[in-house]
C-alpha cells in the first residue's frame, strides 16, 4: 500500500475534510479543515489558525486561500485514520 | 539511441529518496509518491530545511511552481 504511486490528483481526493497544515511562501502556517481545494492550489479552510514562527497570530472561522502563495499542503493521514476507526 | 525525457528521470525516482531545492533558500528532502506536469509532487517523510531550520512532516503535496532543481536519490546534507 504505502508504495503505490500517488499523483496530485489522488492527494486532493484524500486530504478533503482532513485537518491540513497550509504553508505559504511567506512562511505563513494555516492549520484547518480543509473544505475545497482546486488544480491552482486555492484552499479553503475552515476553523482555521493562523501561525508565524509557531507563535498563533490569529483564528478565522473560514478562509479563501490564493493558490499561487501556496508552498506545499501537509497531512498526517494515519493520525486521520485512527480517529476515523474511533468514529 | 535512448532519449531521456525530465519527467522520465522523474519517474523512475517514484519511490526512492528525493532532494530538492526551491528557488529562494528552502530545501525539501522525502520520498517521492508521485507528481503532475506542473512538478507538483507528493513527498512522505518528509525534512524540510528553511533558514537553516530542519523540521519533519509526514506528507506533503509540494507546489512546484517554485522548485528550481530536484536530485534523485539525493539527501540533504
């Protein structure tokens, strides 16, 4: 299983709902849940904190994020995982 | 005559340990799952070195819109 190709395409099928770490260019970190992605990287998160240099600078209930700021888009899928079995 | 195409060196990366530099001073290194046209590329366990700050994640999809030169079975040194 965890040697199979994975394309971007099957990353955006998997992270929708999780909860994802957004970093941008800026060093800015968004953790939310996230609720739209698209092939720009555009991402919208919902109950979404806002991070620069781990310090917390601010929370949002929902964010529209521009995809062209977008350095890369980080999950922890066993963390998801266990909590789904629990469900 | 063989011709070598980028995204064929690419692919034959699948899998193994990868080394990557962005155009400003970050440098990822992970194992490589996949990736699109657009050098977008999935990496798992993954070392991000930023200012000279080393930090791991678990997986990530890494726009490549900013990726400058990509090393196949390289690591960070």
């Amino acid at each position: 299983m965890s040697h199979e190709k994975r394309t971007s395409a099957d990353f955006f099928k998997q992270v929708f709902g999780r909860t994802v770490t957004v970093k941008l260019h800026n060093r800015t970190e968004y953790i939310g849940v996230l609720a739209a992605l698209d092939g720009n990287m555009n991402i919208v998160l919902e109950q979404c904190e806002e991070y620069l240099e781990s310090k917390l600078i601010n929370k949002y209930g929902q964010i529209l994020l521009r995809g062209n700021n977008v350095l890369y888009i980080s999950a922890k899928f066993n963390q998801t995982k266990q909590q789904d079995v629990e469900i | 005559m063989t011709t070598i195409l980028p995204l064929g060196l690419l692919d034959k990366a699948i899998s193994s340990r990868v080394w990557i530099l962005m155009k400003d001073d970050r440098e990822f290194e992970g194992s490589l799952r996949g990736f699109d046209d657009f050098f977008n590329m999935v990496l798992e366990n993954v070392i991000e070195l930023d200012n000279g700050k080393k930090s791991k994640l678990e997986s990530i999809l890494l726009n490549g819109s900013q990726i400058c030169l990509i090393v196949p079975g390289g690591e960070i040194s």
